[in-house]
C-alpha cells in the first residue's frame, strides 16, 4: 500500500494527516486522484484543484508521474502568508 499524506486542509478534509491506500490497478499520481475521487468526493474535489501540488518520495511530480506501492505520496495545498 501507498502511504498517503495530507498537508495544511487537506488533512482536514481527509480527516487524518496520513493514510494508507491500495494502489491495485492505480498507476500514476492523475490515476491516485481519480481512484480518490471514487471513494471520497469531497477529498477528490480537493485534489483535483489545479494548485495542489503532489509530491512522490519527496520528489515534485506531475499528474502522468508513474507511482508503486512502495511510494510516499504528499498532497500539499497552496501556502500563503506573510
């Protein structure tokens, strides 16, 4: 299984900071949020924003970036502040 972290809302939305998620057919990070979606809409919406930026074995990816169950996989939102 993937571990899954949610960063800043995220982990509010998700209800847990981490989580972990049987990757079984799912691929590539777009895949994840898609296989996400599915399962939790609210969270899914969340992902789906265009400013969320994935993160795969501490490594800045892209929606086709290919992922294992052996990955740690971070979804960190916008940051702001001053």
């Amino acid at each position: 299984m993937a571990r899954l972290m949610f960063f800043g809302k995220l982990g509010d939305i998700a209800g847990a900071r981490a989580r972990d998620f049987p990757l079984n057919n799912v691929d590539t990070v777009s895949a994840l949020k898609a296989a996400i979606f599915e399962n939790d809409n609210g969270l899914g919406e969340a992902l789906g924003d265009p400013s969320v930026r994935c993160i795969v074995n501490e490594e800045m990816t892209r929606g086709d970036a290919a992922i294992t169950d052996d990955d740690e996989i971070a979804f960190i939102p916008p940051v702001s502040g001053g």
